[in-house]
C-alpha cells in the first residue's frame, strides 16, 4: 500500500469512528425517527422510503463539509506564502485534539455543545431530511469535532482543491456509510449498535490515536502524501508588464563554489533544482545540512535533480574563509555557492533557513521557509517533479 492510499485510509477510518462516537450514537434513535417516520405521531414509512430519506439525510451530510471544506480552503489561500509553519502549526494543532479526545487534557470549549434546533412542520419529508443531515454536520459535538477539524486541518494543508475535496469526500463516505446500513437494516442496525455500545469508548481512542499520527506525519512530513510545503512565488514584474510572457524569466545566474568552479543555473536546464540559502550562524540551517548533504550524495548521478546551497559571506560578520573553514570541517561535498547578494536580493531572503525550488526551464516553481526534516525535503522534490 502506498503513502498516499495510506492516508486516504486513515482518513475514511477516521470517519467510521466519528459515526461510532457516544456524541453520535445516543441520537441514532431520534434521527432514525425522523427518517421513519416514527416521530411526531406519523406513520411509519416504508422501507424503501426510509432508505431514499436516509440517502437524502447522507446527501445533506455530504453538502455541508464540502461547504465547510470550500470556505476553509478559501481563506487559506490568503496563506499560502506561510505554508510550511501553517502545516507544522496545523500538525500541532492536531496533535492536540488527539490528547483531548484521549482524555490525557480536557480543553474546555471542545466539550461545548452547538445545537440547531429544526421543526420538521410544513417542510416536504425529503426537504427536511436533507436539512437535518446538513444540520448534524455542523453539531461541532464535543466528539466528532476534533475529528473533522483535523481532517479539514489535513485537507487544506494539500494546497489543491481538488485533494482536499477528496479528503472530505473519504471523511464522509466513513461518517455516512453506517447510515445508509441504518436506512437498510433500520431496526436490525439499531438493535446491534444498542447491544454494543460499550465498544464507544474504544472507537474514541481508536480515532484519537489516528488524529495524534496524522499530526505528527503532518509536522515532521514522515509518509505525508497529502500536504503541500511549497508556497508559490510571486510573479515578477517584469513578467507582469510583458503580454507575451506571463511567466517569471529563467533564472541565469552564475556562482563560484567552494571549490572555484562556475556553477551556473543555465546548464543545469532539464532538470529541477533544489537550492537551500543557509548561514553558519543560523541553527536551524546548521541542522538541516546534513540531511541536505544526503540528498545532495542521492541525487549526484540523477538526471532530474539537482541539489544546490547559497551564502552571503560578510552577513553578520561571517566572511567567506569563516564559511570555507566551516564547510571543511563538517565534510560538506554538496555544491556551496557564494553569493554577492544579487541572488539573495533578488528572491527577497529575509529568513534563515529558506528552500527554492526551479522548474526544468530555469524559471522558480515555488518556497518553504523555515527548517525541514529530509522526508519535507523529499517532498519538495517529488511535488516539483510532478508538474515537470
């Protein structure tokens, strides 16, 4: 099974567990009701109309977190320049709904109820059952809300509409298939979920576990398939002033290494490029290097890619045979080009450490601030190969 089939799973079992939630289960009955037509003193309905009522109840489900899911993926895109601290900060906030819904700390406003009270008078039965599924979905229950806000979390991390829709839609087939059993085997169905709901419990665990290893897959990037690290660059102006190019020019630029061999970005056409802008001075570069170092020795024979690093000797003091003595020491092989700060003042550089990533024509594809793990790293790599 593949990473990305892996995360799909966790996401539909995630939705199987928040139907098996105590906030859910205890109101089976009286949505069950409803659908049959055994409450307000009606008649019962037929089976087959129970069933169309139960798929129109799903559909309501199935409407509000796509609503849900499009207005968070909205408002995110005004972030997208801070993705890599959004999906880390994200990660954490996960991880904490996970140690809430575990029980190890209680945060308060989780444990508030939302309700939205409906009067099914003078409102057609189909009509009706689409609201009332369309209404649960948005009872932020103490239980099933840790779960949808990590998935939504996890969803809007993808950077693509399309992926996080999907992951909502995997959430809602999970949450919605024990309904339509429901609408097929009504009494049966409430009769098994009575006689065992002591097994609640166990599926809040079980979901709360999901949600802690969801956090931390989306923070350390460790067999995350799903979220996107790399924040988009901003059109050049040049390019914005020019009809006929809508795209940023191809990088030309041209620096020595450590080693005094011209490296230039032109002969690298063909393949991607991977260039990190790190300082001795700055820990969390000195941190990554290594693993920068390792992907530098993975890909030296590839086709594809190639890894690249860039300082600014002289900034904070640090001159280049500070710089040459610091690479000498920790065995550094990848290339170290030293820059004069046009390359650095043109990408704007203004924290340490930053990654870009170059397309196969010479032209930048996208960024991620802030220190990375090698899995991150990875992940760059791979999200750049695909759209080349």
């Amino acid at each position: 099974m593949t990473v990305h089939n892996m995360s799909f799973l966790l996401v539909f079992i995630e939705g199987l567990l928040s139907f098996l939630s105590p906030c859910v289960l205890p109101l089976l009955p009286v949505y069950m009701g409803y659908l049959s037509g055994q409450i307000d003193n009606e008649n019962p309905h037929a089976q087959r109309k129970i069933l169309v009522l139960t798929l129109c109840f799903i559909i309501g489900i199935f409407s509000a977190l796509l609503l849900l899911n499009t207005g968070i993926n909205i408002f995110s895109q005004f972030f997208k320049e801070h993705m890599t601290f959004i999906i880390r900060a994200g990660g954490v906030l996960i991880i904490l709904l996970g140690i809430h819904q575990l029980g190890i700390i209680k945060f308060n406003t989780l444990e508030k109820t939302f309700r939205i009270q409906v009067k099914k008078k003078n409102i057609p039965t189909y009509l009706f059952a689409f609201g009332l599924g369309f209404a649960f979905s948005f009872s932020w229950t103490p239980c099933i809300g840790p779960a949808l806000s990590g998935i939504l979390l996890l969803a809007n991390s993808s950077q693509s509409f399309l992926m996080s829709n999907l992951l909502m839609l995997t959430y809602a087939l999970g949450l919605t298939i024990p309904f339509l059993i429901l609408g097929i085997f009504t009494n049966k169905a409430l009769h098994w979920f009575s006689k065992y709901k002591r097994f609640v419990n166990y599926s809040v665990k079980i979901g709360a576990v999901i949600l802690i290893l969801i956090g931390i897959m989306m923070f350390t990037g460790k067999g995350n398939s799903i979220s996107n690290y790399v924040s988009p660059i901003a059109q050049n102006e040049t390019a914005k002033e020019d009809k006929e190019d809508t795209k940023n020019p191809p990088l030309t630029f041209a620096l020595y290494d450590q080693n005094e061999q011209l490296v230039s970005f032109e002969d690298y056409r063909g393949k991607i490029i991977f260039l990190n802008f790190w300082a001795t001075w700055c820990p969390p570069c000195v941190a990554e290097l290594g693993h920068i170092q390792e992907l530098s020795e993975q890909y030296k024979e590839s086709d594809d890619v190639v890894i690249l690093t860039t300082v600014l000797p002289g900034d904070r003091g640090v001159s280049k045979h500070d710089i040459l003595d610091f690479i000498e020491e920790n065995e550094y092989t990848m290339p170290v080009l030293f820059d004069d700060g046009t390359m650095f003042g043109y990408f704007g550089i203004n924290s340490f450490p930053t990654t870009l990533m170059i397309n196969r024509d010479g032209t930048p594809y996208g960024y991620a601030k802030g220190q990375l793990t090698k899995e991150m790293m990875e992940k760059l790599i791979s999200q750049t190969l695909a759209i080349n």
